[in-house]
C-alpha cells in the first residue's frame, strides 16, 4: 500500500494545488466498475448546496470506461485513477491522505451506489459544526428500490460475535425534526470525517480490502474520545452493495467471512477463540448448506477461501496481503 501512495503523490500535487485554500470539503467518490451508478451518484452530489466543496472521483483501476466519462460529463471534478484495485478501504486511505494534504475542515467518503437527497450534505455539515463531540456522521439511509423503508439507521457490533448489525432494517421511513443519534459505527456508504479526527493519526486499515473497514476505524475514533453518529435528517438512498456484485455474491460472502475473523483479531482478542469456534462449528456449515441447496457452488467456494483465509492468517495479521481475484 505504501507504494500506492507514492504513486499518489502528483495527484496530491495537482488537487492541493488547486484547492487547498478554498476547499473546506472534499467529497471523495470511491468507483470501481459503474460508470451508470456513478453518473448518478455525481449528479445527486453537485446538486447540493455546499459552499467550499471540492469533488474528487477516486477510481480503481475500472475496465468500463467510467472514468473517462467523468473527465467528459463532470470536468469540474478531480480524478485520482489507480492501477490496480486496491479496494474500498485503500481508497479511503488515500481520501484521508488528499484531504490532510488539502487541509480541508471536512471529508465526505462515499461509495458510488448511494443517491443522495436534497440537503444531506448541509444537514451532516450543521451537525459536526454545532457538536464539536462528533467525530465522524452518517446519514440515514434507504433503498434506492423502496426509499420508504429503512436499509441502515445506525449501526451495532456484538461482542460475542464480531458482527455488525443494522438498526432500523426494512422499519418504515419516518421523516421529521433531525436529530443527532450515537452508533456503534459509521457506515461506509457515506461518511463525513471531521478535522476533529483528520488532526489525529488514525487511518483505515486498508487489509480489510473491502467490508468491515468502517467499523474498525470507527473503533479507533470511538477510543479517541469522540462520536460516532447519525444524523437522521440527512438521506441517501443505496442500491445495496452494488460494488462488490450485490450481498448475495460471492465476493460478499468472502470478505464478509473473511474481514470478522481480522476485525475479531484487531479489536476483540478476548472473544477470538469463541468466534472462531462458532464460525467453525455452526455458522459455516450451516451457510455452506445454504449455498449446497441453492447449487450456488463459486458462492460455496468463496465462502470456503474466506474463512481458510480468515483463520490462516490470524497469526499473522500484520503481513496478510492477499486479495481476492
């Protein structure tokens, strides 16, 4: 990853040069691979009224051209294109490090499957102004197919298991007064960073890949003292994990396997052995089975990579650097 970031260095060149005494947010879009969605997550995030934002498309080495039509549809935004795919979490490492380089108040990290509704941004952007508490705020978010239910309203985090869960999922939509909640964790959908945490050094872990990445930093901002939150009149709406194929592809069901054992390892030593033990003994077969009925075999396989992977590299967490292909 440290060489990626040396190849960042003339688009750091380039951004701060441009910006760095009149960008107050940077909007960091993480692409890879849906030019479509992206079109559509630049038009929803141009639309909002936000004096001092600076737009920048971090592109993951995608095959379909997308960042070409960003250059042509969207020449108002910056464009950070990388060789290869270094994942969800590498690209937020690198918006963390364009936006310590811009010495930019806020950093608004967001995937590129997300629309946001008008205000989301002033909303989030009033929220940390009023609570210097706050370190990192998320919006509420919906689906983008029934933006009248609930897809994330918070997050929690088990300690017994390591799972991170949903607070709100599928609930109906109810709009009103916002208000500001606290949460386990940010979701990675759309995050707004706050030079409260810029200033210290924390940074994401970027072995995660993808998944799991969010609350792991949030961990780290969490011990910092400062908040995680929601702000509930702020509004997205997703078009659920489009970027890694969807939550019933194989890439999900690897890293989802995969990333709690690491999360585990991290941040819950005392509770590694009963979790590895759980995953061993129930929740693998019992998903193995499901994947075995639906004859959902490279789901099967992917599963089974996740979780060698996950234990083989316990030990050795410090030098994992395999990625899925």
């Amino acid at each position: 990853m440290e060489d990626l970031l040396m190849t960042l260095q003339l688009d750091l060149e380039r951004i701060s040069t441009r910006h760095n005494e009149n960008c107050r947010l940077l909007a960091v879009i993480v692409n890879w691979n849906k030019g479509q969605l992206l079109v559509e997550c630049l038009n929803s995030l141009l639309a909002q009224e936000v004096p001092g934002m600076v737009v920048c498309v971090v592109d993951n080495a995608s095959q379909d051209n997308s960042i070409a039509s960003v250059k042509t549809r969207f020449p108002e935004a910056e464009t950070v294109e990388n060789t290869q795919n270094i994942g969800f979490a590498g690209a937020c490492r690198q918006a963390l490090v364009l936006a310590r380089q811009c010495r930019t108040e806020l950093l608004l990290i967001m995937n590129n499957d997300i629309v946001l509704e008008p205000g989301a941004i002033e909303e989030l952007v009033k929220a940390v102004d009023e609570d210097p508490s706050i370190g990192v705020a998320t919006p509420k978010i919906v689906f983008v197919s029934r933006p009248d239910k609930v897809w994330w309203f918070g997050g929690t985090i088990s300690a017994k298991s390591g799972k991170t869960g949903h607070i709100g999922h599928r609930d109906a939509r109810v709009d009103g007064v916002s208000a500001v909640v606290d949460s386990a964790y940010a979701n990675g959908c759309m995050m707004l960073i706050t030079k409260r945490v810029l200033d210290l050094p924390l940074d994401f872990e970027d072995r995660y890949f993808a998944y799991y990445e969010d609350a792991d930093f949030s961990i780290r901002v969490r011990e910092s003292g400062l908040r995680t939150v929601v702000v509930t009149g702020a509004v997205i709406r997703h078009h659920i994990s489009a970027s890694s194929g969807g939550e019933n592809s194989p890439g999900f069901a690897y890293y989802m396997t995969r990333n709690r054992l690491l999360f585990v390892k991290r941040n819950m030593r005392s509770a590694l052995t009963r979790v590895v033990l759980g995953a061993t003994l129930y929740e693998i077969p019992r998903q193995a089975l499901r994947f075995l009925r639906r004859r959902e075999i490279d789901h099967l396989r992917a599963l089974a990579r996740g979780y060698i992977s996950g234990v083989l590299t316990i030990p050795n967490l410090d030098t994992i650097s395999e990625r899925l292909t």
